[in-house]
C-alpha cells in the first residue's frame, strides 16, 4: 500500500473485518507538524460506531479464545511478516504526521515487528502450559493451573510512539487469546490502521482485531462499554485519571502506562563522551515526547562544568527541522503540546533559571524546539517536578552516592533511569536503590520485548513486554480435583 493510500482513508474504522465510513462523529485534521499544515481528513467515530466494534470485539472472543496459542501465533507472524512488507511506507507516514527522523522511524518500525514475533512465540510455548500440575499437601487431592485469556478489550494509544504502542498492546492481547478494540490517538490516527490492512491479508478471523479513530468522545464510550473485560491505556495521567475513574464503576482489570520525570546519574569515574551520548539519547530522541525521556540530569560535581560544557555544545550542534532535511530532531508532534512546551520555557524565564543551551521555541511554521538544557534547578522548581514531554533537561550537582539515589528518587514517578559509571559495584548498588522500572546502566534507552516496561508510583499500573506483558491478558484458573471420586 503506498503512502498516498495510507494518507487517504474514507473508510478509517476497521470493525469485524472490514473497513466501514465513521457516520456518527466528527471530522479529524491531520497535520504535518513540520510546516503545520493538515494533510489528511479523516473521520472520528461517535458512541455508536464504538458499540459496534466492542460487540464484534464480545461475538469474535470464544471462537479466538479456543484456537489455541500455536494457531494464533501464526497470525501474529503475519503481522511481523506485513509491517516489514510496508515499513517504506510507513516510516515515511511516521515522519509526515509524527515529524520523527527516518532513524527513529526505523526503530519504531523495527520494534512493533518484533514485538510481534516475540509474542507469536510466547503464544506457541502458552498451549504446554496449560493444565500444569500443582503439588498439594493432601494426596486425596490433585491440582493444576490454566492460563484463561481475560476476554474483550477496551485499548487506547498516544500520539508520540504510534505503531508501537499499540503492538505492545495488541500482541500480547492476541497470543493470550483476547479480542481488542483499539482507539487510535487523535492526532496521529493513520498508521495504526495498516494493522486492518494486514488482517485482512492475514486472513485474521472477523471482530478480533477492531481499530477506531477517535476523539474523547470515542474513548468514553470504550471506556463505558461493559462488554470489555479490561483496559489497557498509554498516556498522560490525568486522562490515565479519567479512565481508571471508568473501570473501578464496574471494578475492571486495568493497565496503565502513564508519566515520567526520571534521572540519568553521571559520576565522575564515567566517560564524559560516552555519557553525552546516553543524555542526549535519553532527553532529545523524539524531540523529548517520551514518558522514558531522561529529563533530570543528575551529575557529580567533580565533573559537572566540563560536562555541562559539552552538552552544551552538543545540544547547539544538533541539526532541528523536517524529517526530509535529515534532521537530528524532529519537531514537536501536536501545536498543543508544542505551546505547552513553550509556556514552561517562558516559566523559565520567568522563574530566572540557569539557561546553558535552547530555551526556546524556533522560528517557522512547524512546531520546533531548540533542544534546552538548564543548570542548577532548585528542587522545588516546576522543571524540576513537572513532566515537560519535551526536549527540555534539568540539570542539578551532588557529591555522595547516597545525595545522588536521593535526588533520583525525589519524585512523584518511577518509570526509568540511567546510571553512567565505570564502576560496576556502584552501578548494581545504585540500580537496586532506584525507584525506578527500568534501570539502564552505561546505556541508551534499549528497549528489547523480552523486557519488562512500567513504573512504580504515578508512573502506572502493571508491565508491558516481555512475559509480564502477556500475563496482562489472561487470568489464573486453579482447578482441584479429589483422587478418588466419592463412592
């Protein structure tokens, strides 16, 4: 499918198979945050369009449920199989509606491909596992565990990884046997709808795998919908909030991924190049629209000038416009949250910070920032607290390990951290005292779908990836049964 084909969807709801026209809801701008134009039209579905596809979501479930993980599993090969097919032209929508280089793009298209191969073989090993035995205490007794997909499922995706947030959803939702509604984000609504594309190549069973474009209309009605079994959200923690609000009404299994404020910790034993590279990696990638994104910086203050002076420098060489310039970074995804970001640079100014690199928004009609970089942030500060979801780094100084485990965990979120150090004694000391999900030590942000992702505190609620990832989707049934049947 070209590009132009991807761009142009009159008909931008998948439900029970096929594509229909969105009639009950309004109409949605796509815009090229690049130069701020709108590209595409698309329709949004209204509460009844949403009914529709969480009833064939309920129709298609026992059917998907009882095929088995090994006859699912070759369904999700064909996903891996069909994102490869396209990834030309899906990296290029990621660039036009996301504004991401093609180097990110390639990793986002690389990660949702594996994320479905990894799961397609969790699916084939998940049919050994059924029926395992349990030792009792009592011999008259006999145990054995099942593993029971949870049923339909309500899930909706944010605007700064699509395709691959979604992946991290669907997959495992479908190797344990579960069907899914998935509301695409509002702003970027197009690429998740290669995945009707590809079930229909597939061959994917009507009603498994349903895709909606929509506003907060459409996730209301998922989220109230009670033919959903659980939900499963990426996103920021106030509408995280809302749709927790809607599942605890009827007490309904939930998965949240939600914010971030988290550190990267560089001692004075570490490579000031090579820890550049991880800050840089770590605040900048994606223009910063990242729950991970490693915003406070925390370095000790041994080597914090010499640092400081080569990020600077670093962030001033980076190359900021269209993904087709070959741009280092792309701009900010939505004009909302590319005003947002720059009314937090004008608290800054305001608050008298200690600007090093950026500080402000760039001129054009895209919606670019310069990648900012401040020192000495008070604690108490705003930068210091607030996620900004923008290329923005706080930076502040200690001289103890412990000062350092102290700063990193002095905050309301826990997704992840980084620990820049040569010594690898510290590194584990420190790693076991982050409150954090995910700790990379002398490392990008390599993500793998053997991994587990979520936090701890306002961070979220469960784990994405990995096996945790799929025990999301189905429960535990213990069954006990008496040796000797009653005569």
């Amino acid at each position: 499918m070209s590009l132009d084909a991807l761009t142009h969807r009159p008909a931008s709801l998948f439900i029970s198979g096929e594509f229909r026209e969105a009639t009950d809801g309004p109409r949605l701008s796509v815009v090229d945050p690049s130069t701020g134009a709108v590209f595409a039209e698309i329709a949004a579905a209204g509460a009844a369009a949403v009914g529709a596809a969480t009833e064939a979501a309920a129709a298609a479930f026992p059917g998907w449920a009882a095929l088995g993980g090994a006859a699912r599993a070759a369904f999700l090969r064909r996903f891996a199989a069909g994102l490869r097919a396209r990834s030309e032209d899906l990296m290029a929508l990621q660039s036009l509606n996301n504004g991401k280089p093609r180097g990110e793009t390639e990793i986002d298209l690389g990660d949702a491909a594996a994320t479905f191969d990894y799961y397609a073989g969790l699916a084939e090993d998940l049919d050994a596992r059924q029926e395992t035995p349990v030792p009792l205490p009592d011999p008259a007794f006999a145990g054995r565990t099942r593993f029971e997909p949870v049923g339909p499922v309500g899930m909706i995706v944010p605007w700064n990884f699509p395709l691959v947030t979604s992946a991290w959803k669907i997959a495992p939702a479908l190797a344990a046997g579960c069907t899914v509604v998935l509301k695409t984000s509002e702003f970027t609504p197009l690429v998740e709808l290669a995945y009707g594309d590809i079930a229909i190549e597939a061959g994917l069973p009507p009603g498994v795998l349903n895709l909606i474009t929509g506003a907060a209309e459409a996730g209301m009605a998922l989220t109230a919908d009670r033919r959903l079994r659980k939900l499963s959200f990426t996103g920021s923690n106030a509408v995280g909030a809302r749709v927790m609000a809607a599942a605890a009404e009827r007490c309904l299994p939930i998965s949240l991924e939600l914010g971030g404020k988290s550190p990267i910790v560089v001692f004075a034993d570490a490579d000031i190049d090579h820890a550049v590279d991880c800050i840089v990696g770590g605040v900048f990638f994606n223009a910063g629209q990242m729950c991970s994104a490693t915003s406070r910086l925390i370095v000790e203050a041994a080597i914090a000038p010499a640092l400081l002076d080569r990020l600077a420098e670093r962030a001033r060489a980076l190359a900021v416009g269209a993904p087709q310039t070959g741009a280092d970074m792309g701009p900010i995804t939505t004009r909302a949250q590319f005003e947002k970001v720059g009314r937090y640079l004008e608290r800054a100014r305001a608050e008298g910070l200690d600007l090093v690199a950026g500080g402000g928004t760039l001129a054009g009609d895209g919606f670019f920032v310069a990648p900012t970089v401040y020192a000495d942030v008070p604690t108490e500060s705003f930068l210091w607290r607030e996620e900004i979801f923008g290329p923005v780094l706080a930076t502040r100084t200690f001289r103890s390990e412990a000062e350092a485990v102290a700063l990193a965990n002095d905050t309301d979120y826990g997704l992840v951290a980084t620990i820049v150090t040569a010594d690898s004694d510290r590194a584990g000391r420190v790693a076991a005292r982050m409150e954090a999900g995910h700790v990379w030590i002398n490392s990008l942000q390599a993500i793998f779908p053997n991994t587990a992702w979520g936090g701890f505190k306002a961070s979220g609620i469960g784990r994405e990836l990995g096996p945790w990832g799929l025990s999301a989707y189905y429960g535990i049934k213990h069954i006990t049964a008496a040796q000797t049947p009653p005569g």
